[in-house]
C-alpha cells in the first residue's frame, strides 16, 4: 500500500471507513500528516485511532542523514536517509522571496548525462510519492526554527521525472492540495532531460507547472555528445512537445543550458542557439557547468558566459544567468551520494 504520507484525502477517507472510523477522519489524518506531525502528536485523532496508526502504517519514509549549510550563501545540502537504506539528495535554496527545496524523483537516473554524478550507477529505482512527500516534511522541520518554509519545488535533484510520472504527479497531487502544504503549481518546476511522450502527457493534466528542458546543445550532434536520449529523440521533436505544453497551459518553458568549455559554449553555440529559438515561447537558464573532472568536463569561463548571453539577448532570445549555489558544499546533482557510496566503499 501506498504510504500514508502520499495518499489524498479521498483515498484516507477510504482506509479509514474500511477501519469502521468516520469518514472525516481522512482529512483530519490528511492535514495533520502532512503539517509534519508524528502521530503521537495527532491529538485530533482519538488515542485507539494512533495507537493503531502506529503498529499498523509504515514509518515515515525519509530522515535527514546529513546537512550541510553553505558558509557563502545560507544554501543548504541534504542527504535523506529511505526506509531500504538508499539515499537520495536535497538541496535547500534561500532566495529573498522564499525557500526553494530541489527535489529526487529517483535513486539514481537511466539517462545517462555525461556531466551529472546523479546517473553514474544508473537508476536504482523509483521513489513512491510519499517518499517525496517526506524530503518536503524534512526541510519543513528543518527550517521551523528560524520560522521559514518551503515555497516553492525544483523537480531537479536525481532522477527523470517522466520516468517516474504517475508517482510525481501524485506527489504534486498532494502537495498542492489546500488541506495540506497548499503548494502553488505555478511554483513547482518539473526540469526533464526531455521525453516528449512524457512532456505532451504533462500537458493534459490542466496543471500550471513550469516546464524545464535540460537542452545544454545547440544541435543534435553537440548535444548527443553528451545526453544520451539525444540519440531518441531530436531536439526538433522535443521543442515540439514544449510547445504543445505552453499550447495547452499558456505557460512559457523554460531551457536549461549548462555552459561547458570547448563543448557548447563558443560564440557560433550562442547564435545556432538563437536561431533554433526562434518564435517559441521560452526563457534560457544559463549556468556554467560544474566541473566533472572525471570526464573531463570544465564549466565555462566568466567572459564566455558573458558573451553568451549579450548573444542570445542581442537575437531577441530571454535569457539569463542562474546563479551557482552552495558550491562549497558538493551543491551539483548527485556528488554527495557518490562521495557517500564511495566512504562505504560501495
Ligand atoms: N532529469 C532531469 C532533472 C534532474 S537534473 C533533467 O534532466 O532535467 C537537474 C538539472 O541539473 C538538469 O538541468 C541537469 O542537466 C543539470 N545538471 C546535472 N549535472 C550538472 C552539472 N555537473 N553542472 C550543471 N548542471 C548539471
């Protein structure tokens, strides 16, 4: 069964009538398990009812393993500890408007991205929707001191989203919902190395997610040098499911480029960049990578991102620089587990 922490307030209404409880006892046990409450603390619900709760359901499905806080700009790096013993990766961004928490949708990921730690030892395997839930619950708790909260989600920690779609959209389900976090949709990104299937199904949902493609090439040839699905699906067929999804939300998408030297970040990048741009309705992220030396993968200079952007900006192209958060502290993708595996001897 599903974990209570992913599950709707319909779907408890359900467990609990089958425990011959009322039916409202679902919202009640909705609310108080996503405020974060153990259920010692659900005193809403009558003493038999937690006592049951708690021999019979699952323990939560996600502790805080490890935190590290960046001394530069107050970013923090989690490590969540699962009930199986995997870990996954969280990050915790404070911006002036609001705490950002980039979430794992995946142990790992199948896609294979040359420059990402998260892939290395491919996908392990899918998190459940409460299991997300839970990485959310653990930052929440995190930041209660300090009277903070999670305001808005980057689906960008380690795995594909798409390829965990049903779960994910469940998570979102809950997330958002008005008895619980009451999340804004407008304010989860949903970030995809890009699989069109995936993406034209997203655009069904009537949700008003932000779509980020992880494109980082100006072409197919550059930009299977380094993402593997460049090798399914051409970059043509995937800006064609981008824009069926802003066709069918009215949201523009948005595209992430990590500038990498001497891959696809040159001058002539920007303009090849510029031109496959052209009349659609999306804004550019641009990071500079962060360096993987194993691959011999370096983040472009200062000047070349500079002219970069002065480039796209100058053909018309909505860009603009992403700042690189929390480096000191292993802050891309995937590092802190592989450092972890590998202290294990894994
Ligand atoms: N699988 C999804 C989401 C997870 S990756 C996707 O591909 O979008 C989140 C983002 O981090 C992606 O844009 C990914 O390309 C980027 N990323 C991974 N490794 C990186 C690195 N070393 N430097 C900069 N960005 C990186």
């Amino acid at each position: 069964m599903e974990a209570l922490w992913g599950m709707l307030p319909e779907e408890l209404k359900t467990l609990m009538q089958s425990w011959g409880e009322p039916g409202y006892r679902g919202g009640q046990l909705f609310k108080d398990l996503q405020k974060g409450l153990d259920f010692d603390g659900m005193t809403v619900l009558s003493k038999p009812l937690r006592e049951r709760l708690r021999t019979e359901m699952p323990v939560p499905p996600v502790t805080i393993l490890e935190q590290h806080e960046s001394q530069e700009d107050g970013t923090v790096k989690l490590l969540y500890g699962l009930n199986d013993r995997n870990c996954v990766e969280g990050v915790l961004m404070r911006y002036h408007y609001g705490v950002t928490l980039c979430v794992s949708t995946q142990v790992g990921c199948a896609m294979g991205c040359l420059f990402c730690a998260s892939t290395l030892d491919g996908c392990v395997r899918n998190l459940t929707a409460a299991e997300m839930v839970g990485q959310v619950l653990c930052a929440n708790r995190l930041l209660k001191d300090s009277g903070e909260r999670v305001s808005r989600l980057v689906l960008m920690g380690s795995g594909e989203p798409l390829n965990n779609y049903d779960e994910v959209l469940r998570f979102i389900r809950v997330v958002t919902h008005p008895d619980g976090m009451n999340l804004s949709t407008r304010r989860i990104s949903l970030s995809t190395c890009g699989l069109p299937d995936g993406i034209r199904r997203l655009a069904k949902e009537g949700l008003e997610l932000t779509l980020s493609l992880s494109l980082h090439a100006p072409d197919d040839e550059t930009r299977k040098k380094i993402m593997p699905v460049a090798h399914r699906y051409t970059i043509a067929a995937t800006l064609d499911a981008c824009r069926a999804y802003y066709e069918a939300t009215g949201r523009r998408f948005i595209l992430e480029y990590a500038l990498i030297d001497r891959v696809n970040a040159s001058p002539e990048d920007a303009q090849k960049l510029s031109k496959l741009l052209k009349g659609y309705n999306c804004h550019v992220n641009l990071i500079a990578l962060n360096t993987v030396k194993e691959r011999n993968l370096y983040g472009a200079s200062e000047r070349q991102i500079a002219r970069f952007i002065d480039i796209l900006t100058a053909n018309g192209i909505s860009a603009t620089r992403r700042r690189t958060m929390g480096d000191d502290i292993e802050g891309a993708c995937g590092q802190l587990r592989k450092k972890r595996l590998e202290e294990n001897g894994q």
